[in-house]
C-alpha cells in the first residue's frame, strides 16, 4: 500500500472516530437534557400540587371559622331571646 494510500485510510479512520466521538457525547448531551427536564415536569407538578393542598386547608380553615363564628352568633341571638330565622340542625 503506497505512503499516500496509508496517510488517507488514517485521516478516513480518524475522521470516523472522532465522528463517532461527537455522536456518543451528542446521544449523552440529549440523555441528560432529557432527565433534566423530566425532572424540571416533576417538580413543577409538585409544586402545583402542594400550592392546591395549601389552598384547600386554608379554604377549610377559612369556612371552619365562618361556621363557628355562625354558630356563635346563633347562640348569641337565642341567649338574646331572639329566634326568628334560626335553625337549628337536628
């Protein structure tokens, strides 16, 4: 095989390694940029549910307090001897 026969079939097979090279770090580079973002999904889905959590307790809270403030009043008003539009559940 002449000088210059060797000299391209080097170059050709460098040139398919390094192709290779720039190809498997490509595949690495899409791997994780894929689990980064599936992993970026995952906490905003948590964090959207927590943010629903915390405004169903505070909903919850919220309406505790107007029943026992509702409650409140009812027993002032019968104290009161007032008892037009009370009811009472039971």
């Amino acid at each position: 095989m002449s000088p210059e026969a060797q000299a391209l079939m080097a170059k050709t097979q460098a040139d398919i390694q390094a192709q290779q090279a720039k190809f498997q770090a490509d595949m690495q580079l899409s791997r994780e940029k894929a689990a980064l973002e599936l992993q970026l999904m995952r906490e905003k889905e948590m964090a959207k549910l927590q943010l629903e959590q915390e405004k169903f307790k505070a909903h919850m809270a919220l309406k505790q307090e107007e029943f026992q403030a509702e409650a409140k009043l009812k027993a002032m008003k019968v104290g009161a001897g007032i008892t037009s539009n009370i009811e009472i559940p039971g």
